[in-house]
C-alpha cells in the first residue's frame, strides 16, 4: 500500500471520532466543538481524511459493503458464525439484521464526517491556503458523500423506480459534531435522490484534478462514479460519455495479467480504491480467508468457462479447508485494499448503456465493449449480442466476485428473481428497525418488511 495513506489516516482518527455516534439517535451527544478540526490547513486535510477513514471501516468498504451483499446472491456461501452474514446467505435478511444496520449507520457517518468539511471549509482563512486547494479539498468531500448516498441508494432505497417515494433519508447540512441537533429527516424520492447525487459527483468531476493516483478520489475516479450513478438511473447517453472519458484517460487501462490487479499496488486497472496497511488493517481477509462467512458458492465455481484465468483467484489455501476468494489474499497482515471502481467496470458501464440506449448506443460497441473485458481473462470472444443481458451478468458476475456488485447488477437488470429466487421487495435492503424506533422518527420501512 502507498505510504503516503499512513500519514493521511492517523491524523483521521482524532477527526473521525466527532462522529461516532448512532445515526438519527436524538439522545446522542459529541463532547468535542468540530470547529477545532479547521482551524489550519493541516488540520482542514486532516478532516477530508476523516471521511475516507469513515469509508474503511469494517463497517463500510472494509468488509461488510462487498460481503454482504455477495452473501446475498450467487457468490458468497456462509459456513461460519457471525449471523449478520448468515441471513442474507438465507435469502432473507431481517429488518434487525446486524450488518444491515452497522453498514447504514457506516455509510451516514461517512456522510455526516462530508457534511463537516463542506459546511466549515469554505471559512477557513490561513496564509498561503488557496481557494484552488480548498475547493479541490471540497471536491473530494461531496465526491465522497456522492458516493456513500449512492450506495445507500442502490441498497436500501428503490433505485429501479425512477418514479417512487422511497427514495434516501438525506442529510446535507452540519451538525456541529452534535446529533442532537440533527432533525430526523424524511425520505426523499427516488428521483430526488438521484438529482442529490448527481449533483455532488458532477461537483467533484468539475473541480477534482486529473491525477492517477488511485489511493484518493480523482477526476477520473469521480467520472466513473458519474458514470455508475447515471447508468442505473438510466441515463445511458451521459453514462456512455463519461465512460468513454475515463476508458480514454492514459493514466487507466485494462491490464492483461488480471491476478497483478490484486498483488501490485497502484495498478493502473483500479481508478479508484481504499488503502489499508498493516497500521490500518481491513477486514477483506478475514471473512473470506481467516473465517468461514464469506465462503465461495459452489454454483459460482462451477460456472467459470474454462480458461478464464479469473478462476484462479478462488484457490485452496495452506492451513484452511476448502477453497476461498483469495482477491484479498493477505490474510497475515490484512493490507487489503477495497476496490471501489475498476477499468472492467467502466468498460462494461459502456457496454450496457450502450445495448439499452435507444438513441445514441449500438450492438457492436456494447458487444466490443464486453468482449474487452472477456478477452483479458482468456475467454474468446462473443460473435453476437443475442441475450446479451445474461452475457453481461455473466462477466459482472466473474469479474466482480467479492466485490459487491453482484446484487445491485442483478436488480438493476431485472434478474434478481430469475437468477437468485428473491421476490421482488427484496430487491433492496430493509431500513435498520433500529432507526424506525428512534423517538421522532420520520423514515418509512420499504415495502414489503
């Protein structure tokens, strides 16, 4: 992992616990005034850090985001103890489930740690801390807050629906580092939703450098972003575009050895991912290799064509029985990073948009587009966009294994009952009855739980 990230991440700490309370629980209080945390530059960089240290935790990218949802369809197989990942592997998970209630709370204060630096930023007056910095600082903050409500948004809200009322719960003001000040809001609709979105990732493709560092959120990064938010709501000309920017970035490529994607640090396939080290361990390893929640399905091995070289990267392992993802293959020292948006993804955005767009897309550059894709894993190509959805689902399937976009792809197509057996409510995630009790609330439960 990049050296520099231990020095963005410690200073997070001190920031990151102003905001590590319960999401919309009224009786919870901060002890500490945020305000301390700009009051210099050093210290206003410190707090943007704050919010991609929110993002690794456990809670969040460092585990629970990609597990369990994979847990959730035809990917991961529970064979361990920890029941926060065993009922999504039964296809129903409660609206007390433990993972769902640790990853909403995660993804808000991420969400609340960006509401402090984009309220107080802008104030901050220091010699020689330019507004250039201070509005690429602001870049990353609502870039990231656009990323934490889209995850909301494609898991817990109905996304598919451009026309529904149960949109996110947005919260887009400061609170101070005090959530008793934080009105329990409403939800939005859907197509607000994404409008709130859109709107803080365009911000951070407008004002985010165009760099190749992919340890932090960049221009390029933020295009993909874009990219995966207008895709599901179905803007396909833009996602289209916006792909194409960053397939034509030099700083990203396709690269032909898939296992070096997960073995070589900075490679130029991830566009944008979280850093952990042996200081900043993630979780990836543990539920996958150390422990037994986050096992292989064995339809999922099953289905890999031979000589996809992707197959390798679930393998037996010394010391443990069975074979296991091992894309987060330090399990020693658990120095894993979590792939938030890769090249193959940004190709097959193209490739999806392109098939479904009516107006500006085409067969053969979505089939060119999945084929890129399918010949880097040293399958031959396909001769044909005949049931082209289904070729599609295969290679997210394959290529995203232990990543967490299994299940938004299947729902987002369409095929979560046909594929996986969900009836359709399941098609997003309960609201944590936890935050249903809290007295005041405004939120409404989804559908169906």
């Amino acid at each position: 992992m990049k050296i520099y990230s231990i020095k963005r991440l410690l200073p997070a700490v001190a920031f990151l616990s102003l905001f590590s309370c319960d999401v919309f629980d009224a009786t919870s209080e901060v002890a500490i005034n945020p305000d301390q945390a700009f009051i210099s530059e050093a210290a206003s960089r410190s707090a943007v850090a704050g919010i991609y240290d929110a993002m690794q935790s456990e809670s969040y990218y460092g585990a629970y985001f990609q597990y369990t949802s994979d847990n959730y369809v035809d990917v991961g197989d529970f064979q361990g103890f920890f029941q926060g990942f065993q009922a999504p592997d039964q296809g129903a998970i409660p609206t007390r489930n433990d993972n769902i209630l640790q990853l909403w709370a995660q993804a808000y204060r991420t969400i609340n740690a960006a509401n402090e630096v984009i309220d107080k930023l802008p104030a901050v007056e220091v010699t020689g801390f330019e507004e250039e910095e201070k509005t690429e600082l602001l870049a990353q903050a609502r870039g990231l807050r656009g990323l934490a409500y889209l995850d909301l948004l494609t898991h817990y809200a109905e996304h598919f629906d451009l026309s529904s009322d149960f949109g996110l719960a947005i919260v887009s003001e400061s609170n101070n580092g005090n959530l008793t000040q934080l009105q329990n809001p409403e939800r939005s609709s859907v197509s607000e939703s994404y409008d709130f979105v859109i709107a803080d990732l365009q911000f951070a493709v407008d004002n985010l450098p165009d760099s190749g560092d992919n340890s932090e959120l960049t221009k390029a990064g933020a295009q993909g972003l874009l990219a995966r938010a207008l895709l599901h709501k179905g803007d396909y000309t833009e996602a289209i575009s916006l792909a194409t920017a960053v397939i034509d970035n030099p700083s990203f490529m396709l690269v032909d050895d898939v296992a070096s994607i997960y073995t070589v640090d900075g490679s130029p396939e991830s566009i944008f991912e979280l850093p952990y080290t042996t200081l900043d361990p993630s979780s990836l390893a543990t539920y996958t290799i150390s422990r037994d929640e986050v096992r292989p399905e064995p339809s999922l091995i099953e289905s890999f064509t031979e000589g996809d070289e992707r197959r390798a990267l679930i393998a037996f392992i010394d010391g443990f029985n069975g074979e296991r993802f091992v894309k987060a293959e330090d399990f020693a020292n658990q120095a894993n990073p979590a792939y938030i948006i890769r090249m193959a993804e940004i190709y097959l955005i193209r490739a999806e948009a392109a098939f479904l767009d009516d107006d500006a897309g085409n067969d053969d550059q979505a089939l060119a587009d999945l084929n890129a894709v399918r010949e880097r894993a040293g399958l031959p190509p396909h001769d044909n966009a005949e049931d082209f959805v289904d070729k599609l689902l295969d290679e997210y399937l394959w290529e995203f294994f232990a990543e967490g976009q299994r299940f938004r792809s299947l729902v987002r197509l369409g095929k979560l009952n046909e594929v996986v057996g969900l009836a359709d409510f399941r098609r997003v995630y309960p609201l944590p009855q936890q935050e249903l009790d809290v007295m005041g609330n405004n939120l409404v439960q989804n559908p169906g739980y």
